[in-house]
C-alpha cells in the first residue's frame, strides 16, 4: 500500500484521538464498506475508510457500534473537504444514518466530465495511473467479524489513491474550463437523501392483468409479512420467500403445513411456528379480501387508447429525434460521447419528453444553460419543455 501507514481502529480512545486529528485536517478521502439487504435486513453500515495525506484509518463500526458517530461531525463540517468516488450510496448511507455531510468532492464527477471511458474507482485509476485495483473481496460479507489483515488491507485500497486522483483530475478540470460544471455536479450530492425503494409498492404490472383484486390485496399484505418477519430475523427479506414463490402462494389455495414443504422457503418458514405464522396470516388476509373482486382490477385497452398510446410513442420518437438527439450530438461535439452522456442521458431525456421533468427542474444551473444555448444555436425551440 505504497508508504501510507494503515491503523485499524476498534477501540474507543484510538477514534477519540482520530477525531481530533481529522478535525485538523482540510481535505480527506472517504469510503464506506456497507450491506443492503444482501446478508442482513437493511441498511447496514459495515467498515469507514478513511485517509490523510500520509495515514489511512480502517474504522470497525461495529466493534464501535455506540460511538462510531462520533465521526459525523467530520463528515458535516463544511470546512473539510471529503473526496469520494462514486459516492452516491455513501451519502444515502450517512442521511439514512442521521449525518447530512457537506463539501463533497467526487472524483467520479471529475472523470465523466472529462470524458473518461470508465469512471469507476478501478478505471480512474487505471486511466491516471497505470494501476490495477485489486476487487476480488468486493463481494465479501463485511458484517461479519473478526475481519483479516486482507480485508482490511482491501478497504484501505479504496482511499489510498483517492487525495492522489483528486489533485491530478482537478487539474485537467480546470485547464478544460470545467470547474463550474463540477463544482455543481459536487454540490449537488449534498442533496442526495437516503429513500427506502423497497418499501414502495411492490404490485407490478403483470401482477394487475393476472391477478384478481382480492389475490392482489393478499399479495401486498404477504409482502408486509416478510418484510416484518425479515426485520425480525434479521435477513434480507428476498431470503425468506422469493417473489415467485409469494405469487404461487397466493393462488395456492388452501395453505397447508403439507404443501408449505413443497415451497422453496427460509428454513424458518418450515420450522411449526413459522408455518402456522405464515399460514394464519394468509387465511386472515384472504378473509379481510372478501368484499374485494375476484376477476383482475385491469381492463384491456380501448382501440381509441391504443391510437392514443401509438400516437404518444410516435411523438416522444419524434422529439427525442429531431429535438434532443442534435443537442446530445453537439454536446459529444463539445465535450466527447461519454461526458455528453452524463451531461444529459437519455433516461433525462425520457424524463422531459413525457412531462416528468422540465428544464428548468434538471439538478445543475450549467445543464439548464447549456441546453438553452445548444438549442438556441440549432434553431430549436425548447419552450414546450422549458
């Protein structure tokens, strides 16, 4: 790990005597280590990685579970700056955790502005470099404990370039004429909030042409179910009942201790108390559907909203055609293929084409100006989505 010294801190007085270090510092890099929902139920914070210009700190979350946020103030101190890469689900991992951190630098930010090929942490730095980063424990469980010397080694990986990478693409931004793009692309990630998908409806649209409305309502409290009982047993909830396996539920009718064990299930789920658990909780939400429908709450579309739909996707090719792809074109023109894609996706383009998203709502200043001066330059008239 070329000459940085790595300090794995476990113990209460070693992060004492770290936070006050940090709080001397005006520039860190920053990784975290986490699980969603992939060994445990949620959102778990498993390792942070932090580095000076001369130290990297592997700090155990963990082993210092009552005391770890001690860190926060770090991270929200406006006065230091952190460096990142891809940090994205970093910061919904601190909002989620009650820290709203502040003076994000994100070298990915950095990379596809400049057009880089590969903006992940390994391209970055292979790219600047000429260095292999080592991912090989990427997949590893961090929950568990005691960790090795090469885990933690690993994680130190992920930081100890990152101050390097940061003073070097800094510059290339800046001789571009980029700083004001990724200074607010790097603002911007302060507003990036932690958002609980999962627990959004999980009904899907297949599920509305199959499904009656009373198996419908069974299947979203099924959902409930192993999300309480995944929260209790501590799992990913996906390791109790597969989605599949849910939806045969449903229209397996009646549930019995018998046919349960024909069912791929979490072992609990199998044992006499979580059978019957399951099992009462299906009859009483089968019981509470009885007012409900028996034939699926969809309804095959009318010819009149086929030729509605047809002329809608018409159009949106037509924009996206004749409006959008000359802008994206003059911006690979500008800035290359890749940062063009980043400046404005197609996903973004989606977004305006169907009315979700106006101009004057996209996330950065510099997109809004750089579409409406593109545009201005083409002869293309942008007020229907401005």
């Amino acid at each position: 790990m070329d000459v940085f010294d790595c300090h794995y801190i476990n113990k209460e007085s070693e992060l004492l005597k770290l936070v006050a270090l940090l709080s001397e510092e005006r520039m860190i890099a920053v990784d975290f280590e986490f699980d969603r929902d992939h060994y445990a139920y949620g959102f778990n914070i498993c390792l942070i990685q932090i580095a000076t210009s001369a130290n990297v700190y592997v700090i155990d979350p963990i082993e210092l579970a009552a005391s770890y946020t001690l860190l926060f103030p770090i991270f929200s101190n406006p006065g230091i700056t952190k460096v990142f890469c891809s940090c994205k689900e970093d910061i919904k991992l601190l909002t989620y955790l009650n820290c709203h951190p502040q003076n994000i630098v994100d070298i990915e930010v950095y990379a596809r502005l400049l057009n880089f090929e590969k903006s992940s942490l390994g391209g970055i730095i292979n790219t600047v470099l000429g260095r292999e980063l080592d991912k090989k424990l990427q997949k590893v469980n961090w929950l568990k404990r005691p960790l090795s010397k090469e885990q933690i080694d690993y994680a130190a990986n992920d930081v100890i370039y990152l101050l390097e990478l940061n003073e070097i693409l800094l510059k290339q931004i800046e001789t571009a004429g980029l700083s004001e793009f990724a200074r607010q692309e790097n603002h911007n990630l302060e507003q990036v909030k932690f958002q609980n998908e999962e627990k959004k409806n999980p009904i899907k649209s297949d599920d509305l042409k199959q499904l009656t409305e009373q198996e419908i309502y069974v299947l979203t409290g099924l959902y409930q179910f192993r999300d309480e009982l995944a929260r209790q047993l501590n799992k990913p909830a996906h390791f109790l009942m597969a989605e599949p396996v849910m939806r045969a539920i449903v229209i397996k009718y009646p549930l019995t201790v018998a046919n349960i064990g024909s069912l791929v299930l979490h072992y609990y789920l199998k044992t006499t108390q979580g059978a019957q658990e399951l099992i009462t909780r299906i009859s009483e939400l089968r019981k509470a559907a009885t007012h409900l429908s028996n034939k699926p709450s969809w309804r095959p579309l009318t010819h009149e909203e086929k030729l509605n739909i047809s002329a809608q996707k018409q159009k949106h090719l037509q924009d996206k055609t004749l409006i959008f792809k000359p802008i994206q074109e003059m911006l690979a023109a500008k800035y290359g293929k890749n940062a063009a894609t980043f400046i404005l996706s197609g996903n973004m383009v989606d977004a305006i084409i169907k009315d979700n998203l106006t101009i004057r709502e996209l996330n950065t200043a510099y997109k809004q100006q750089l579409l409406t001066t593109i545009a201005s330059e083409l002869n293309i008239d942008l007020k229907h989505y401005a």
